[in-house]
C-alpha cells in the first residue's frame, strides 16, 4: 500500500495498520460516499438498503439472480444483503464467508479494506471481528464470547442481537 493513496475519512475507524498506513478500517454510510471509487480501498458494504439494492438494481443484469442475492460482487466492491436485525435467522454463513474471502483477496492485494453499514457499530464492526479473529489471527479465534469483548474494549462495537446470536452459534463455520 502506498501511504500517498490513503484518504482520511472522517467517522472511519481503523483497526488494523502497517508501515503504509490503513489496512482495515470500518464506518457508517457515510464513508461509502467519502472514498467512492479511491482506486487503492476495496470496499464491503455490509447493507441491503441503499447499497445492495443499488448495486443489483443498476448491475443485476449482469450476474445471474442465483448469485447476487446474499451478496455482490462489483469490482472492488463487495455488496451485501445484510440488515441489522434483531433474530440470527436474517443472516448467513454463506454471506459471511463471501466478506471473509473478499477481504483475504483484498488484504493479499495490499488493498485499504473498508467495511460500512448504515451506522458504523454492528454489521461493519462485527466483520472486521471476523476477519482479523480467522484470517489475520489477532484475537483467539477458538473463543467467539472472549473475542467481541476484547474488540468492543478497543473498538467501537455495538452489535445487535440478532448478529451477535448468529455469529455465536456460526463461529465455528465462519472462515
């Protein structure tokens, strides 16, 4: 990563940096419109409303309907079908294992990952958890309770019910 390619994006928090500057950070809406299309972030946009019915809306035509339901991805984007939900049945093992590869193959690339979800404290938070408990190996993986409360000591963190049962009861499948 280049430290000249870093935008500075209010409301984004950062996680995980190296010599370069950011690796992974995550945020609200917000930041979708900030960073756009800056060529060095691959972003994941962990809402269905506005960004996953934006993307199938305006490029659906283009991916079969099989594939573009949980999830999307465009370019350096990555659109999920993710809702803030207060039941784990809203969610998938397969929409968080599209995010955890996304963001493998951004990471090799050397790519700023971005997570964002309309408020920046749930969803966004929660996958960046994920990503840096399985792939980065930042926090014991093996236990999934010890790992939120060490993020939310560090991080803004306020998962919703719903997301915080699912990854729970899916931690193990989660790679």
């Amino acid at each position: 990563m280049n430290q000249a390619n870093v935008v500075l994006v209010p409301d984004l928090t950062t996680c995980v940096t190296d010599d370069d500057g950011p690796v992974l950070s995550y945020g609200p809406l917000s930041v979708c419109c900030s960073l756009g299309n800056v060529s060095n972030v691959s972003m994941v946009h962990a809402c269905k409303t506005p960004c996953h019915d934006y993307a199938v809306a305006t490029f659906g035509h283009l991916i079969p309907k099989s594939e573009r339901h949980l999830s999307c991805e465009i370019e350096n984007n990555l659109f999920l079908n993710m809702i803030d939900a207060r039941t784990p049945d809203k969610f998938s093992i397969d929409m968080f294992n599209a995010a955890m590869d996304f963001m493998w193959r951004s990471f090799e690339d050397k790519r700023h990952i971005v997570v964002h979800c309309n408020q920046g404290a749930s969803r966004s938070p929660m996958l960046c958890m994920l990503f840096m408990a399985k792939r980065l190996r930042l926090f014991r993986e093996s236990d999934c309770l010890q790992t939120m409360l060490d993020f939310g000591k560090q991080f803004l963190f306020d998962p919703s019910d719903g997301i915080v049962r699912f990854v729970g009861g899916a931690w193990k499948h989660i790679r």
